[in-house]
C-alpha cells in the first residue's frame, strides 16, 4: 500500500493512526460505495467498478479506474 501511494510504510501507519488518510474520492462516491457493500452484504461475491486518484510519485493526481472484488469466506457458523 505504501509503495502504491508513494509514501513510507511508517507514514501511512502514521497517517491511518492519525485518522490523516485523505479519501481519493468524493464524499458522495464514497458514501456510494459504502451502501452498495452493505446492501449486498449477502452475497459472497461482489465486484465493484470506481474512480480513484493516483497519489504515486510518478503519477500524482493522475485518476484511474479500478475494480474491487470482496469474496466473503464463511466458517462452519455461515458467519
């Protein structure tokens, strides 16, 4: 992760800690992508198409898209 925003892995510890981590998208994408998750919370799984800002060294504000796939692992309890 450290490497994907260009920073050192100290810094993004520090930021995550500090709650300093900006969101490389708009509070309204992001409140989106929350509600999608939790509506299809269900499903086991699920993938996701976005746009995200690049904070690298070599490519800083350059936006790019992504896909997200979460695959829930359910134990013996379905939890």
């Amino acid at each position: 992760m450290a490497t994907f925003v260009g920073a050192h892995r100290e810094e993004v510890l520090s930021r995550f800690a500090n709650c300093e981590v900006p969101i490389p998208a708009t509070e309204l994408d992001w409140l989106s992508y929350v509600m999608y998750d939790a509506l299809h919370v269900t499903q086991p799984e699920l993938t996701t198409f976005f746009r995200w800002t690049s904070n690298t060294i070599h490519a800083r504000g350059v936006p790019i898209f992504m896909r997200y796939t979460r695959k829930r692992e359910f134990d013996a309890n379905g939890g």
